[in-house]
C-alpha cells in the first residue's frame, strides 16, 4: 500500500503534514466557486510546475491517472453538450486539479504522518463515542489507497494491450472490482490482526 509514496526526499516531504492537508483543503475550498476555466488553466499548470520541480520520478506518477480520461470525457463531454464547452472545461479542470493536489500530498507524506494530522481533529469527536483512532486511519487510507488502485489498473490495462489490440472488455474492469474488495478484506484482517478493531485506551 505504501506504493504511492515517493520515496526520494523533496522540499515537499520535509513540509508539515498538517500543513499539507490543510493546504489541500484550503485550494479544494477555493476551486468550487470558480467558474473560469482559464484560472483554472492557470491552476492546473501551477500544480503540474509542482510536479516537475519534485523530479522525473513525480512527473511519471502522472502516467497513473491515465485511466481515469474516459471518465473526464464522459463529464465533460455531458456538461458541453447540455451547456457550453466552457462548462465542461470548468469541471473537468477542477476535478483534476484536486485529483493531482490531492497525490501531491500522498506521496510526499508517509501513512503515519497523516494520521498524526488528522487523528487529533477526532478527538473532539470522542464523548459521542467516535474512536478518533480508527477514523484518521480510515482517511489516511482512503488517501493512499487512490494512486496505488489506479496503479493497479495501468497494469491490467498495459497487460491487456499486450496480447490483444481491443478495447479493455467489461469482464477486466468487473475482475478490478472483485481484487479491490479482495484487497480492502486482506487489509482489514491485517488491521484486527494489529488490534485496531478493539478499544483503544486513550493516552
């Protein structure tokens, strides 16, 4: 699971996690009122110079989110066709800025400095019973697992490629489903296993 993490060090890495997730919240924020696609243009080539100045290493991660074209052109082919092109521009930006801010942060902070962002924003949530815990481990593997299944698929889908010149048949995508589930019950046997499916005593 810990694929997505870029294991050389930047000036990104040595940034706080809190700071990044903070800054990534604050640019989400920010991108949903905006209606220029041009700014968001300009915001897409911000995040891709981050990119670069991060190394060769970062800039082929972008290869990742190959899989994830079609369902851009389906949205923002649906949004053009019922308004304008600019619409579907609009959204298609947004979405992939925050996808790409989103992996800068994953792969510049290791799982347990994620959770030690995000677990104290729980603990306010203790007296309703909320194990803050498990709940900052839950978002940091919601954040880790993203880069890592889209890796799964490239290679299902380049193995694919390899042997047949057709599209990737539904019957690929059904068996991607059922390896992820596999995957996410292999994760949390391993969880219980380390005892985070019983009460943890707070310190």
């Amino acid at each position: 699971m810990m694929g997505g993490y870029l294991a050389r060090a930047t000036w990104l890495h040595r940034l706080p996690a809190w700071l990044k997730l903070a800054a990534l919240a604050a640019i989400s924020l920010a991108l949903l009122p905006v209606q220029d696609w041009r700014l968001l243009a300009l915001s897409f080539a911000a995040v891709i110079a981050i990119y670069a100045m991060l190394g060769r290493d970062a800039l082929r991660r972008l290869g990742l989110f190959r899989p994830l074209i079609p369902l851009l052109v389906i949205v923002g082919g649906l949004q053009g066709l019922f308004n304008q092109w600019q619409d579907g521009a609009v959204v298609v930006l947004r979405l992939v800025v925050m996808v790409l801010a989103a992996d800068l942060v994953t792969m510049t902070t290791t799982m347990t400095a994620l959770m030690a962002a995000v677990e104290p924003l729980f603990r306010l949530l203790r007296p309703l019973g909320v194990d803050a815990r498990k709940i900052a481990l839950a978002v940091a593997l919601v954040l880790r697992f993203i880069p890592v299944l889209l890796a799964n698929w490239r290679a299902r889908e380049e193995a694919w490629r390899a042997r047949s010149q057709r599209r990737p048949p539904l019957r690929m995508v059904v068996l991607f489903l059922a390896e992820t589930l596999r995957l996410a019950d292999h994760v949390a046997e391993a969880l219980d296993a380390r005892g985070f499916g019983r009460p943890h005593r707070p310190t």
